[in-house]
C-alpha cells in the first residue's frame, strides 16, 4: 500500500508531473485513433475513479481532495478528461467520415435543426439535475465559517481561487510584473486575437482535427497542458510554503526544500568568465539581453525562413509576426521551467535596478 | 444518443419496407399529437390503458408526465416558500424585545424618560390607573400612533407632544390632541423572577381595544 | 408542430419522460431535504428539552409554595367570599341603580373636560399672541388684555365645573366600592395568600404543550411568525470583539441552549441547564457582572455568534470528556477560531481583561494564587510581562558571595538545586532534557564550573560585623525559630513547595543549611539581615545578640541534602572548545581564536563563565557583579493569551494542538519541544527546569492565558477612583512584600495560622483597621513596633520600607475601611464626666478585665482569650470605631472571643442609663479614652534635609 502511495507520490512531484502531462499530451495527438475509442475513454474515467475513490481511505489525502473548496477541482478533471475526449473523439470520426469521402456528421442533415422537443426538453431535464446537484452539494459539502481575517496572521498556504492557481504557479518562476501583468495579458491579447491570426477556414462548424492540426494542438496544449494541469497542480499537490507535496503526503509546514537560484548573469560572469559581476546592468545582462533578442526576434525569422515557411507565406508578415510572438511566448513558460528545475535558474535578464527581470 | 444519426429512433413507425400494420378504425393513428374532435371517437377513460405508440415503461406516458411536472411543480413551489422564509432573518442584532429595568422601588410616580433611547418605552408609575384603578406601572410605547414619529415628553405641561403633526397624549397615553386617532400604545410588563421589572414590546395593548384591562399590561405595586 | 414521425427524433421522448419524472422527484426531495436540514438545530432539541425541565422545577416550585399556603384559612375565605357574594346579589337593585348614575356622570365629566381643555386651548393661544403683540409696546391692546382675563376667568368656572362632576364620580365610585367591600376585600386577601401558587400555576399552563404554540409555530417554513424556538442573543454595549480596523459589540448566543444560566433552581440539572456557579458574582442581575451587560464569552472565550456546539469551541476539560464529545456530539478541535473556550477551572484567566493591572482580584481565588505563583517563581524576572515592572529580583544577591559560599557547595547547588532543598524556587539550569547526551554532560560541568569561578572571581568582600560570634544553644533556637514568626516565610521542615505555597516560601527555604554556609555567616545575617545585603526584603526581628546566637545555632543543625555529583570530567582543552562556540557567534573564528590565544587559562575560564551566565540569564534573578544593566533573555509575555497557536512551535511533539497544551507541556519540561532535533549546542532551548507540579502548571498556564493585549473599552473597566487605586497598590504592596504570610486581610492570606494552634496566638486581622487605629500612631507602629499584646511569642519585626510604601498601606487600610480621605476629629474626653463614672461601673461590670490585659497579663486565663493592652487605647484606637465594635464585634472580626454584651442592641441587659445601649456603649469608650500610661509607638522625627 505505501509502496503504491510512494509511487503516486513521485508521480506528482512538478517535474515528473509536466513531463507526465506533456507525454499524455504528445501520445494523445499522435495516436488519436487509439486514444478516441470508447474503451480508453471509460478505461480513463474508471482508473480515475478508482483513484480518487481509493484515495480517499489515506488521510492526506481525503483532507486536500475532500476540503469542500477542492471538490470542484476533482470534477474538473473528470470533465477536462471527458470533454478532450469527446471533442477528440467527434473530430476523429469526422476525419475518418472526410477520408471516405462523406460528409461530416454536422452537415448531414443541414436543414433541420432539433429542438423541440430534443433540445429544450433535454434542456429542462438538465436544469432539473443540475438543481439537485448543486442543492445536495450545498447541503453535504457546507462551506466553512472561519475566523475573522488577521493581518497578523497569514494562512499557510495561501492559494489563489481555482481560476488563479495557473498564475500563481507561474509566480514562482516568472518576475511578479511578468507572471502577473505581462503574461496573462498576453494570454487574453492572445484568445482575442485567434481570429485575426486564424485564417484556416476548415473546421468551421464543424469538428475535425487533420484540417486544423496545428492550431487545435496549440490550444489544447495551452489550455490542458499548461494553464489547466497547472491548476490541478497548484490544487491538489502544492502544500504550506508552497512546496510540492505527493497527494498521499503529510503536509508538514516544517518541511524544507533546496530552492537556491542563480541569476544567468550569475552563471556567466562568476561560474563562466571567472570575475566578479560588474557593477554596470547593461553590461552584467548584456548575454541575457542578447538571447532574449535573439528569441523573440531572431527565432521567428529563421523559423519563417525555414521550417515555418509555408506558415508564413499563408499567414503574411504581420499575421505571422504576432503569431509567432504570442506562441513563443507561450513556450517560454515550459522553458522557463525547465531552466529553472535543471540548472535552478533564477531570472535571464535581471535588473533589480528597475524591477525588471525576466 | 447513436452513431449514425441516420437511424429512426424508437417511437417512430418503421420504414416503407416493414408490413404495414392493419389499423383498427376506431383508433384513428396519433398524428404528431393532435386528437381528433371527441365526435369522431369516444374519450379514452385515462389511467392505465395506454396510447398505443406509448412506449412508458411500467405507467403510462400521462402518469409519467404527471409525475414529473407534479412533482416540479411541488419542488418549485416549496423553493419558493422557502426563498419567502428566507427572507424572514432568524435573528437580528436589534436591542431585545423584552428587558428589564431594575426594581419597583428605583422608579418614583411619574413619568420615567431613561429608557426611552435605548429602548423606545416611557415607564409611568400612577397612584391610580385610568382602567385598572389600581397605583402601579405601565409602559408606553413612544411611538406616536398618527403616522409612528417619537413624541416627546413635556413635564410642564404635563403632555407627551409629538413633534411631527402636533399629536397630543395624556400622561396615561390617550390621545386628545392633534390628529392621532388612538391612544399610545402598552407594552406587557410583568415582574421577573428576581425582582425586577420586566419590559416586553412583543406583546402590545391598546385602549381602544380595551386591552388595558389585561393584567398583563399594568403592574399593580 | 411538425408531424413527428416525419421529422424523427434525437431521443426516445417516452424514456425522457421518465428521465424528467424521476429527476423531478429528486428535486423536490432535495428541496425538502434543504428546507429540513435548514430547520433541524441541536439547539431547538435544547430548547424543546428545557420546556419540560422548567415544568419540572415550576412543579417543584409549585408543590413548595402550595404548602406554605395555610389551607384552612383559605378555605375560610373562599367561604366567606361566597356570602359575601350572595349578600352583594341581593343589593344588586342598588348597584345598578348607582352604576347607571355613575355612567350618566362619567358622561356629563368627558363633557366638561372637553369644554375645559377647549378653553385652556383657545386661552393659551390667545394668552400668547397677546404676549408677541405687546411686547414692543407695553402700553397698547389693553381690550385684548380684558378678554384674555375674561377667559382665564371662564376657564376656571370650567374648570370647577369639572371638579365638581369629578367629585360626584369619585363619590358614586366610593358608594359602589364600599358596597362591594365585602367581595373585593376578600379578593384581595385570597389574592395575597395565593400570589406565588397562581404565577406557578399560570406558568405551569403557559409551559403546557399546545398544538398551536409548539408545534404549528414552530413548524419549518412557518416559524418566521411567532415561534417560541427562538435564538436567544445578549448584545453586549460596552464589550467589544476586536476585529481588523474595527471594534464589532460581542454578540453572544450562548443563552441559546444555556437556558437556565441566570435563574436559580438548576443547580442539580446537567449541562447545559445549569445554573451558573456563584450568581451573586457573576451573572445574577445584582451581581458586578450582570448577564445582559457582561455577556459570556468575555470571560469564557469561545465563538460567541454560533449556535452549534462544536462551532462554539467548547474545550473538554479532562482526556475522559474530550472522548465523550468526540462520541456524543462529534466534537474535533476547532481550527477555524483563533480564541477557543478556556477550559473549566480556566474562566478566571478572562478577569484581567477588564481588572487591568491588579494583583489580587476578590473572589478570583484562581488567579490570584496564579499570580502570587508567577511572582514567586520569578518569570517576570526573565520574561518582561506589563505589570510586573519594577520588582525585586527573585533570588539573592551573589556580589558578595565569597563570604557566604564556597565553590564546592556552589557547583553542587546549581548543578541541581533541588537534590539539595526540595522546595527551593531556583531552577534547574543544566542535566535537562536536551543536554544529557555525554556530549553535552560533559559541556554542563565546564560551564557550571566556569560559572563558579566568574561568581567568586567577582565577589566583593564583606566583613562581619562580630568576627567571633557567641555560641548559641540550638535547642532555644528551635524554640524561637518556630514561634517568633520566622516560619510565616520561611520553610524550615519538609514541606513540599506546593503546600507551603509562595507566601511561606517568600524567604530562601532553610532546609539543608547547615550544610550550606558557616555558623559567622548565619550569625550576621540573623542578626542584621541588611548588613549583607542592603537591599534584601527579610525585616529585623529585633533579637539580642544571644537569641541571634541561639537561632544560628538551631540552624546550623539542618544539614543534610543529596548533591548531584558531576557525571562527566573534562579537560582544558574540551574547556576551550566551549569557550570557543562562545566567542564564534560573536566574532568571526579567526578573531575568538586571537582572544583565546591572548588569555591565560584561568582568563578563559572567566571569560566562559561571563558568556555562560550570559546565555542563561542568571542575572535575571540574582544581583551579579557586571551584569548590571543587562537585558531578560526571555521572551516578552505581556500578550502571551492573545498570541496566535500558529506562533507556537510544537517540534516533533505528538499532543493536541492547543495553546494550553503546548504552555502546560512546556511548563512541565522547557527543553521538551528539543526533542528529535538536530541542534548545535548554542541553537539549544535554555529556559531551566523548575519542576513544577501539574497543579502549578495548570496555575501558571492561568496566569500566562490571562495576559492579555487589552482591547476593552474605558466604559467596560472598573470605574476609577482614589479608592480603587488605592486598593490596587495596597493589594500589590502586601503581597510584594508578604505582608498576608502572618496576617489576614480581605479574606486572603493569614497563612500563619496554620503553624499555630488557635488562631488567635497568630498574628492580627488587618481587614478592620483603616477605621480602627489612627493612622499616625500606625506609622509611628510601622517605623518601630512595640507590643501590643504581650502573651504572644510571634513579633511584628521591623521591615525597612520607604515612607511612600507606608503611605500606600495606610491608604489602603483607609480604602478598605472606606475611610481613606475622611476627616477624623480628635475626641477628648474629661475623665469627671458623667458618663465616664457610669462607664467605669460598666467597665467593671462586665468584667472587661478579666481578658483584657492592662498593665498585666490577667491569670488564670488560656492564652486564647486574652486581648490587647487597654492603656493604649486613647492613643492608638480611633474614637468611633471603639462603639461599633463594642457593639457587634462578630461583624468586624468573624470568630473573636470578644463578648456581644448588646445582641438586641439598643436595647440592654444592663440597667445603666435605662437600659439605653446607645448611651451605655458610649460611656465605657469615654471611660477607655481616659486611660493612659500603655506602651508607645516611638514617634518618628524627621529632621530637616533628611532622606524619606
């Protein structure tokens, strides 16, 4: 029994668990046509079932899972699963129909529209069950009174509502103005502008995949991988300090982990050249400046010229140079992290004069 | 929900290859749920027989339907009363409705103002009450019964004068000036258990009522 | 609608139909689930219970009263009243005649008081008007001053009118009334006899169950009417929750299920219908702290707005009841509120909230014991705690401790005190918890030794004051050692700490002292305490050189003690490598290494005893040369109760998660929350061990929970007054200085009197004498005692306050007497009046002779009725308190001998003065007034320019 907690426990650990979401991720585009089928999709939902039922024998971890504002959490993922299922699945099928040459499920019978009674009265059953749903949720699950609120007294730990707990991740390897201003910013910027950005016609109405191959990887890479696995990650397995913990671990708020981090310039000057870091910022950042310029600006031309070249010439120059932009910023996340866990990097460009690092 | 949308679903006749089935002329088919006029067949008696595209398990498509928006019907109405319960708090940080007010022997006949701001009563100890004709205390309500402002107490004149439209109460509560149509109203006052006088604005009585003959609304000392 | 066989459908509608049915179901099920769990309350089933137990008593109460009720009389006047009845029946012509008459009259009156108030209505305003128009010129509308006095004129004719039917009424009224005399005066009287039994009986049929009343109104969804199930709250107006950024008045709804707490009669009834103990203090509406003015969870802590039990934050008081919660009520420890409910027994922590700064708080018999521990034991010494400033360190001085010590005796003595006096207050500084791995034993001697050479390296020297003492024999030291009050503060036999308590530990227990320091020592300090040590608290005794001598002796023979040896030996260098550790967390290595190398070994030697007391704070209790100015090395607990659990550390250690868990567990072991950890020598905990007991935990946990920061508002605290202040300082100062060790006052302390057989061979209650003793001759007594009752062996000594602190308990006598400030005359009686010769017939009388002495103690009386010396009544007594202890003595000083010769006082047994008491108290206090010649007070002269 512990030897499978221990297990799960190593499972969760950040690295292991990104690594985890990103293969998930990877092996679910690319072998689509196994992961579509109705037995891995019950065969999901069942071990996850099991997993949170099971799980919920071990103390640990009936206190974070069975903590009344967690709840939600669990059945987001049981509905993250089913709908990237299901949505996969519908494109699958609708690939399968375009390949033999039929038309695509929405478009079959494209006059007639059901709605009543189909539509409304499934509607009206819904709303019934989602009444009941949430009256004995209410009624089972009471939100806590606490204490009245102590500025001298700060909960440990402090987590962010649900629909946060992505940027509070981020927080703890971007600068605050980055994590905080910059990067959701650009995330909206990004979702608005999809369309502009977005002239594949395909796919419009109805589902497929093969026809928008790209962009739909994108966003569910975005969407799963990196904004809703973040989430899962900061609810269920970041404990007091924010340090990780195993869903079956002991939240002790004495627990200490190495989380020293260096600076790139750090890294160079010290460790690389050998001398002291000049006292001078531009000079200190000067090969942390260079690589960011060379990332956001240099990248995007070599990528036009070479492996994106038919993104570019659909695209044209103004569409492509923000599409690239808001997509390399997007990756930087995933890469930042990764810096950060295999050489502990701490910022590439910092410039504490100015608050300013990256 | 199917895979291939294509299928008929249940309920609905069969395609043109199937036989077709003889039907019987004294049930005509149920053509998208409209009856014919009662002069062309006889009414159905309800209950258990059913239609017969009905395909319910157990009951009959009009007990289910009659089930289900019965008991909607009977689930919205109760959060219905509910929500009107809610709105009906179960405690409020108000001052109390009942106090006490120290002992008989702290209060000198006369007109008494020391509760009035904090709890809203003047306590008027008399030798001799208008209706009970007996020397003990009785409780006004200092809310004038014209249209609810305080009034206040004139000691020289030896009137409660509301300042609003010029109502006018005698040291015992009747009215005889002004427009208020009756006199101030009695609070229940009783002795507690200890002694000392016990005040309560839940219970009210008015003169015009001829509830100042309740016991309840005069303490006899 | 299209025809739906054509169209086709997504889903079966009959299976949806079921879908929907089904699902309608569960939503009203669910609604009423909402609605139901919504109404159903613990409290309500409290509420519903408490109406039968009120039943219950109200039979009780019911059964009492009926029998006090004389039956037959009341039969009687049953019977009587139904004559008179029926004699009423036959006049009934009458009445109604007269009733008619009276209707007509209350007509004709309502008539004429209208008329009248019309007319004063019209006169004033006319009067009025009047007054404006002429006031610029007075001369003018003289017509309308003619009509004003006409209606004023009329108006009185009104108003005799009105008089006039008025008194008709009153005269048919009276008719009526006397006819019905008869009925209405026996009504009255059934009325009287039954009061109590008709309230008990119409409360019995108001607690009645009633369909309508308990169950209709009562009802879910209906109960916003009129329900009698209701939340009970006290909105407190002058005791505040402090809340961030602001105050929110406490509302506390305990009353909700705490039904009876207030009303007597409960006592016996399980919680929680019980009456709260002590209601004439707390609670009872003729308490200090009423019900609806105090609210509850002021004093007992807890979350004053739920009405749940577990939400509350009840604390179980025992392992037993917390398991009985946990199955009865599924009780777990509240996590969600920072202030649980202090435990049972824990209440009178709260008191310090309001009484701010006060050591003895009357009748909060808990705290004070906890304060008079906390004083005792010297935590304020290390800890900084407000309202303990300023007072003395708790241990001796050690600046002179070469003449008093030898190094030996002192490595033992600290290595750990209490192997060699069980009851003594030093704490055990090392061999605790967390150093006694070998490592660290061998660490503790080195620093124990260091410390011993630091103390007599720095000691001064100190010359006796008889080089060569007489010997003494031990026998009469004894003697005098147990009666002449030494034992008031000191221990000298085999009590434990606890049962001598901290006001007969005050001095340095004298168990093991012979074995301690030598006979020259014990000699000088006995003789003169202050001569060693100037600013010690023991007081002189006032013995002759031979008495000293005879006590020293006495003492010397107590020796004995069971040092702990040392358990480990070191060398210089291991000495060094402490030393070492020392200096590196001041200074980088290199440089300690520098310092070290600079040093020769003895140096090093001092210089680790200078870091080690350093560290361990020693300088907290004892005066020690260099260490003058330093600071506690504790931390600071003046808000110690309002500290928040999540600044407690609780380590590895497995018990529950209370702050009165980890103070008690702490208390028990300081180093306890070490264990399991991985720590350098210096990173250790140091509070030393002082053994406490687990009553003297769970006192001290008292006192550190009632520290609190204060938040109450002026309005909630204890009005200010000389008075109280004067009390406060006079409370303080007898305890500070152990005044209540020997004698009583206010109902505490008088400890003595469990060393003597009677109490009236202890020393005197001083609750009566701010209205007792005149003051100057009090200050003349403080400055030099004399006797004041000769059969006594304990003696007053003479304690060496400054004239402030005489002052301070001169004015609190005066407070406690509520004479502080008054104005006394000085009453002088000439010994040829009248009523000293009858006074003097009195004195003889009644014999007052016989137990008081006068000049000599009188023979043939047990020690125990003897009375103090008369001649000095005159001088030493206050005129007017002598008649009213003559009068009632019982009521001044409970359980005296002294006679009450006037128990029906005024009227007397004696035949003086026609048995008038009045008069015969007052010539026996004239005739006392005129003695003289008794022992005196030397009246203390101060010169110009001297000290005070």
């Amino acid at each position: 029994m512990d030897a499978i907690k221990d297990f799960f426990n190593f499972f969760a650990d950040p690295r292991v668990f990104f690594l985890l979401t990103l293969t998930g991720f990877i092996l679910m585009i690319w072998r689509r046509d196994v992961f579509t089928t109705p037995r891995v999709g019950y065969g999901l939902q069942v071990f996850l079932v099991l997993f949170f039922g099971l799980g919920l024998f071990d103390e640990n971890f009936r206190l974070i899972v069975a903590k009344p504002d967690n709840v939600p959490i669990v059945g987001l993922v049981f509905l993250l699963l089913f709908f990237t299922w299901y949505s996969m699945r519908q494109a699958v099928l609708n690939d399968r129909r375009l390949d033999r040459g039929e038309p695509v499920e929405e478009k079959v019978e494209e006059d007639r529209v059901w709605v009543w009674p189909d539509l409304v009265y499934t509607e009206l059953i819904c709303l019934v069950l989602c009444s009941v749903v949430l009256i004995v949720w209410s009624i089972v699950l009471k939100a806590p009174l606490e204490q009245p609120a102590n500025a001298a007294a700060t909960p440990n730990p402090s987590k962010a509502p649900w629909y946060f707990l992505g940027l509070q991740e981020m927080l703890v390897y971007f600068d605050p103005w980055l994590a905080g201003v910059v990067l959701p910013t650009l995330i909206i910027v990004g979702l608005m502008a999809i369309p502009y950005i977005d002239t594949n016609p395909k796919g419009s109405g109805y589902y497929t995949f093969k026809e928008r191959k790209a962009e739909i990887s994108i966003f569910i890479f975005g969407f799963v991988v990196l904004w809703a696995s973040l989430i899962v990650l900061g609810t269920f397995l970041r404990g007091p300090n924010w340090n990780f913990f195993g869903p079956f671990e002991y939240w002790d708020i004495h627990k200490l982990e190495a989380l020293t981090n260096v600076n790139l310039s750090e890294y160079i000057w010290l460790q690389g050249v050998g001398v002291g870091l000049p006292s001078n910022w531009f000079v200190r950042e000067f090969f942390g400046i260079v690589l960011l310029l060379l990332y956001i600006v240099a990248l995007p031309v070599i990528l036009a010229r070479g492996v994106l070249k038919t993104y570019y010439e659909k695209l044209g120059p103004p569409r492509y140079c923000v599409g690239i932009f808001l997509f390399l910023m997007m990756l930087s996340l995933p890469m930042k992290m990764l810096a950060r866990w295999l050489f502990n990097l701490k910022y590439i460009v910092a410039i504490p004069e100015f608050f300013f690092n990256i | 929900m199917t895979d291939d949308p294509t299928t008929p679903a249940a309920g609905t006749p069969v395609s043109k290859d199937a036989p077709v089935k003889p039907v019987t002329p004294a049930v005509p088919p149920n053509l998208g749920g409209k009856t014919t006029s009662a002069a062309v067949a006889p009414r159905r008696p309800a209950a258990a027989k059913k239609v017969a595209d009905d395909t319910s398990p157990l009951l009959s498509r009009r007990h289910w339907l009659g089930l289900a928006w019965g008991s909607f019907t009977a689930a919205s109405a109760a959060a219905l009363a509910a929500t009107g319960r809610f709105m009906f708090p179960n405690v409020l940080n108000e001052p109390p409705q009942q106090f006490k007010i120290g002992f008989p022997d702290e209060y000198v006949p006369g007109v008494d103002e020391r509760w009035k701001v904090r709890y809203g009563v003047w306590i008027v100890r008399t030798p001799s009450d208008i209706v009970q004709e007996a020397s003990g205390f009785y409780a006004l309500i200092s809310v004038c019964t014209h249209l609810g402002c305080t009034p206040n107490w004139l000691s020289a004149e030896v009137k409660f004068k509301c300042p609003c439209h010029g109502s006018g109460f005698r040291p015992t509560g009747v009215n005889f000036e002004g427009p208020a149509p009756r006199p101030l109203e009695r609070a229940r006052i009783v002795l507690a258990e200890d002694g000392q006088i016990l005040v309560d604005k839940a219970r009210k009585f008015q003169f015009e009522l001829g509830q100042w003959a309740d016991p309840e609304s005069f303490l006899r000392s | 609608m299209a025809d739906k066989k054509t169209v086709g459908h997504a889903y079966n509608i009959d299976f949806l139909n079921v879908v929907f049915a089904a699902s309608s179901i569960f939503l009203f099920v669910s609604v009423l689930w909402m609605v139901w769990d919504d109404y159903d309350r613990g409290w309500k089933n409290y509420q519903r219970r408490f109406v039968q137990l009120e039943a219950e008593v109200t039979r009780v109460g019911l059964e009492a009263a009926s029998a006090n009720v004389d039956a037959v009389v009341l039969e009687q006047l049953r019977a009587d009243r139904s004559t008179a009845e029926a004699e009423l029946a036959i006049q009934e012509e009458q009445t109604v005649a007269l009733e008619d008459e009276l209707a007509d009259i209350d007509a004709q009156l309502t008539l004429a008081v209208q008329r009248h108030n019309f007319a004063k209505a019209t006169y004033d305003v006319n009067k009025y008007s009047f007054e404006v128009d002429r006031e610029g010129d007075p001369e003018s509308y003289t017509d309308q001053q003619v009509e004003i006095a006409a209606q004023y004129d009329e108006w009185l004719e009104l108003g005799l009118e009105v008089e006039r039917l008025t008194a008709e009424r009153d005269g048919l009224r009276g008719q009526l009334a006397e006819i019905r005399r008869g009925v209405t005066g026996l009504d009255d009287q059934i009325d009287a006899l039954t009061s109590e039994t008709s309230r008990l009986e119409g409360r019995l049929v108001d607690l009645a169950p009633n369909f309508i009343e308990d169950y209709l109104l009562n009802a879910p969804l209906i109960d916003f009417l009129a329900p009698s199930l209701k939340v009970q709250q006290i909105i407190t107006p002058n005791i505040f929750d402090e809340l961030n950024f602001t105050r929110v008045p406490k509302i506390d709804r305990c009353t909700t299920c705490h039904l009876a707490i207030d009303r007597e009669g409960y006592e016996e009834y399980p919680q929680p219908f019980t009456t709260h103990p002590n209601l004439d203090v707390y609670v009872g509406s003729a308490s200090p702290h009423p019900l609806e003015t105090t609210g509850c969870t002021v004093c007992h802590e807890g979350m004053p707005q739920s009405v749940s039990f577990r939400d509350a934050s009840h604390t179980p008081s025992t392992e037993e009841q917390t398991h009985d919660w946990e199955d009865s009520y599924d009780w777990a420890e509240s996590h969600l509120w920072d202030y649980p409910m202090l435990p049972r027994g824990m209440a009178e922590a709260s008191c310090a909230k309001c009484h701010v700064e006060e050591v003895h708080i009357p009748e909060a018999d808990v705290l004070n014991l906890s304060y008079g521990l906390y004083e005792r034991a010297g935590c304020y010494a290390c800890h900084k705690t407000t309202g303990f400033e300023g007072l003395r360190k708790p241990g001796p001085s050690l600046m002179k401790i070469k003449a008093k010590l030898t190094p030996e005796w002192v490595a033992d003595w600290i290595r750990d005190p209490r192997r060699v006096k069980p009851t003594t207050w030093m704490p055990r500084v090392w061999y605790n918890s967390n150093t006694s791995s070998p490592e660290d034993v061998r660490r503790s001697e080195a620093e124990i030794d260091a410390t011993v050479a630091y103390l007599f390296a720095n000691s001064e020297d100190h010359e006796f004051a008889v080089p060569v003492p007489p010997r003494g024999d031990s026998a009469e030291g004894q003697a005098i050692v147990e009666s002449v009050g030494c034992l008031g503060c000191h221990v000298a036999g085999d009590e434990t700490r606890l049962g001598a308590g901290p006001r007969r530990t005050f001095g340095q227990a004298l168990q093991n002292i012979g074995s301690k320091t030598t006979y020259e020592w014990v000699f000088d300090w006995v003789r003169n305490p202050q001569h060693y040590s100037e600013l010690t608290y023991m007081p002189d005794l006032r013995l002759t050189d031979r008495e000293a001598a005879d006590v020293t002796a006495y003492l010397m023979t107590l020796g004995g003690g069971d040092p702990r040896a040392a358990e480990a030996t070191y060398d210089q260098a291991f000495s060094d490598s402490v030393l070492l550790d020392y200096l590196r967390a001041i200074v980088p290595t290199a440089e300690a290494n520098a310092m070290m190398a600079g040093m020769s070994s003895d140096e090093r030697t001092l210089e680790l005893g200078e870091r080690v007391i350093g560290r361990y704070g020693c300088f907290s209790c004892h005066d020690i040369d260099g260490f003058e100015g330093a600071q506690p090395v504790g931390t600071e607990l003046s808000e110690e109760g309002t500290k928040l659990l999540a600044q407690l550390d609780f380590s590895f250690l497995d018990i529950p998660h209370t702050k009165i868990d980890w103070f008690e567990n702490k208390l028990h072991d300081p180093r306890v929350y070490d264990q399991n950890r991985v720590l350098q020598p210096l990173e250790k905990l140091r509070m030393p061990d002082y053994g406490f007991n687990s009553e003297e935990v769970q006192l001290l946990t008292t006192a550190l929970m009632s520290f609190q920061r204060s938040v109450q508002p002026a309005a909630a605290l204890m009005p200010g007054s000389a008075r109280q202040d004067a009390l406060r300082l006079g409370r303080a100062l007898v305890r500070r200085r152990n005044c209540i060790a020997c004698h009583q006052v206010e109902n505490d302390g008088g400890d003595y009197r469990t060393l003597v057989a009677d109490p009236s061979l202890a020393p005197p209650l001083l609750t009566p004498e701010g209205a007792k003793v005149k003051p100057d001759w009090l200050y003349a007594f403080f400055k030099g005692p004399i006797t004041i009752r000769p059969w006594l062996d304990v003696r007053m000594p003479t304690f060496t306050l400054t004239d402030q602190h005489w002052n301070q308990v001169l004015d609190y006598f005066g407070a406690i007497s509520n004479t502080i400030g008054e104005f006394r005359a000085h009453t002088i009686v000439s010994s040829r009046g009248g009523s000293v010769a009858t006074g003097s017939e009195l004195f003889d009388l009644l014999r007052c002779q016989q137990c008081h002495v006068l000049d000599e103690i009188p023979a043939d009386q047990p020690t125990e009725n003897l009375a103090p010396d008369l001649r000095m009544t005159p001088e030493r007594l206050q005129a007017d308190w002598i008649i009213d202890w003559l009068r009632d003595p019982q009521s001044i000083q409970p359980g005296t001998r002294m006679p009450a010769y006037w128990p029906d006082f005024p009227e007397a047994f004696y035949p003086q003065f026609d048995q008038d008491g009045e008069q015969q108290v007052r010539s026996i206090r004239d005739h006392l007034l005129t003695f003289s010649g008794g022992p005196r007070p030397v009246e203390p002269v101060v010169e110009a320019g001297d000290e005070p």
